[in-house]
C-alpha cells in the first residue's frame, strides 16, 4: 500500500514526533510510506515553549519533506494537489487540537479528488482538554473529509461518536514509545542526574495546568514529615511558571525537588525514567497519555488519576495505582502505600506481562484491519 503521514513529525520535537517515526518504521517494513511535516506548526505567538526544533545528535532522523504551513491558505491548496497528484491509498494524519482543522480538511479535500486516497486520523483527541469556542465546528470540518479513524481511549472514542455518530472508528491502545533506548540501572541513572536520594518519583512531561502538578506538589507537602521523598518535575513549562514556584514556597517544599524545567532531549530521558521508582500522572483531565507508555518502556509503576483512557493502561494494584482526581490526600496515601508495602517490584513483574499488548506491530495490524473492512 502507498501511504503518505501528514503530521508534526522530525526534525520538530515532541511525543508526537516521537510517535509518527515509529509508526513510520513499523509501517514501512510493508508499505510504501513517505512523510510530509510543517515548516511553519505554530506561529510563535501561540507556543509556549522555547524551541519547536529536536536537539541531539542522538535523535532518529527518519525522512521528511518539510513543506507544511499551518497557517498558508495557500500553502494548504498546494499540498493538496501534490497529494492528489501523487495519488497515495491512504493519507494519515495525527489529530491533536482543532487548530490544525482548517489546514487538514482543505488539504484533504483537495487529495481525494483524485477518487483513490482514503484518509484515517489518528484521534490523540476530539474536544481539547483547554478547549475554546469553535472547536467542535474546526473539528467537524475537518472530520467530514475523514474515512478512518482510529482513537487511542474509550473516552475519545465516545466523544468522537458523540461528535459524529457514524464515523467509521476502532479502538487502539497507544503503543509503547520504545525511541529512546533502554533502560540504565538505577544508580547510574541517579549519578547522571546528580541525585543521591533512595525515595525518588517522577512527573514527566510539559507542565500545563490540566496535567494537576499543583495537586501533587500539596500530596509532597503533606508526606514532607512522614517518609524521606524526593520529586523529580522534568518538563519545560507550558504554564505560568510563577505560579508554580510561588505554590512551592508557600508548602515550602524546595528541599524535597529536582527541578528540570527546561526541554528533555530524547537522549536524556532513559536517565529521568530509570532513576524513578515510580511516576505520577496527578491529571485533572486527560484522554490518554503517551506518558504512561514511556513508563511502560521502562519498566516503571505509574500512579494516575482515574481520568479519561488512564485506567485502561494502568491496572489497579497491578502495575500502578488509580485514583480519585485533585485529591492531595488521596495521593499522598497512595505513595506512601507504594512504599510502605514495597510494591515497585511486584508491579514491574506484572508491567513485563503487559507490555506485547502495546506493540507497534499490533497497533499498525488494527488500522489495516479497519481499512480494508
């Protein structure tokens, strides 16, 4: 089959990058498959981080043609025609936030007029966890113009029906991210890191205001006199900062963190995930997290909050913890229980059994399945 990928991918940073090169590589070991990224994602007013570009020598330079301007009405037309010239079977976009909308669903268009490409989307999300008026009407623009689409959680999956009732859709859970090597064992890591703490947990990831750090910062505050804990927050700020460090002084709470709050190369994050014993996704709403599949990767127990597709990843009191959302008692509980009842090597046993449910090999078998059903 000839596929074409139209989606934020390398040589621009970030999960979903990280996840379009290895459905690239799974892909093309029987397909055709080529491509197509942004030179222009995001205008730079409206990102909030430092740098859209991958840094490291270590990082997969898998091939694209940077062509893509999410903002170019005209640039939209051009790609189209490209597409509907090169006539490919199946057009494949990761779908995130309705920003891309516009610029999706024109492209789209233009490419099925040659009556032979099929288009799937791959649901990260249907409504926006920060959303704002229009979504629903940017999305379903774009959603009109889609043949396939495959979520990656119950929960997008019934806001998708619920947006569209009769999407042709298949529930596929995320695959693990295995791009950023393997593990190193837990001393090492820590030395790299320059920690010297036992009792270390981890929160991962961009720091925006739904992903709930300020309600496991309060569970650190209340567990600071009851077991010795340190925080690792690896993660660049998408969130008021100030605000975050004002809260830390207020539980002061400084000599129980390790901050790292610039950008993860990919060829630093195996030291944050082997160094952990566990992680913490304190969410206060979520669809999935590509999180949790790092963990898995590595290995590690992940305490989550049970928000959208969480709880179909980790399992309850078999390789993580579920609980109540913004409850900092609730976790704080629950970290201490991880501890005092030593379950970091009883939940890594049962993770291993887990893992060959998330392979990259069985996520692209299902959207193979849904296009030629």
């Amino acid at each position: 089959m000839k596929i074409t990928i139209l989606s934020t991918a390398y040589p621009l940073r970030g999960g979903i990058s990280h996840f379009i090169g290895l459905l690239f590589n799974e892909l093309r070991k029987e397909h055709d498959v080529n491509i197509i990224t942004f030179k222009r994602q995001y205008p730079s007013i409206l990102f909030p981080g430092k740098s859209q570009i991958e840094s490291g020598d270590t990082v997969e330079k898998i091939p694209t043609s940077v062509l893509v301007d999410s903002i170019n009405p005209l640039n939209w037309i051009r790609i189209g025609l490209k597409i509907k010239k090169e006539s490919p079977d199946l057009l494949i976009y990761k779908y995130w936030m309705p920003f891309f909308a516009p610029c999706f669903g024109t492209i789209s268009r233009i490419a099925k007029q040659n009556k032979k490409t099929k288009v799937l989307v791959i649901c990260d999300n249907v409504i926006p966890h920060e959303g704002k008026p229009g979504d629903k009407i940017l999305t379903k623009f774009f959603f009109r113009a889609v043949n396939f689409f495959v979520v990656l959680s119950k929960k997008v999956q019934q806001d998708l029906i619920n947006l569209m009732p009769n999407a042709r859709n298949k529930f596929l859970s995320h695959p693990i991210y295995s791009i950023f090597g393997d593990s190193v064992d837990k001393a090492t890591a820590k030395k790299h890191l320059q920690i010297k703490d036992d009792n270390t947990i981890l929160f991962f990831g961009f720091i925006r205001d739904y992903k709930g750090l300020d309600v496991l910062l309060e569970a650190i505050a209340l567990l600071k006199n009851k077991i010795e804990l340190k925080l690792i927050v690896a993660g660049e700020f998408y969130s008021n900062e100030e605000k975050y460090k004002k809260l830390i002084e207020t539980l002061d709470i400084q000599d129980k963190l390790f901050l790292f709050t610039d950008f993860i190369p990919t060829s630093e994050v195996k030291y944050y995930f082997s160094a952990c014993d566990a992680v913490i996704l304190p969410y206060k709403d979520a669809t999935q997290s590509g999180i949790v599949q790092i963990a898995m990767n590595f290995k590690k127990p992940v305490i989550a909050a049970n928000v959208g597709g969480l709880s179909e990843v980790v399992k309850n009191n078999e390789t993580g913890f579920i609980l109540e959302k913004e409850n900092p008692q609730i976790l704080a509980e629950a970290i201490l229980k991880f501890y005092s009842e030593n379950k970091e090597k009883e939940f890594i046993e049962n993770i291993e059994k887990e893992i060959e449910k998330y392979s990259w090999k069985r996520f692209v078998n299902g959207i193979m399945e849904l296009v030629n059903s």
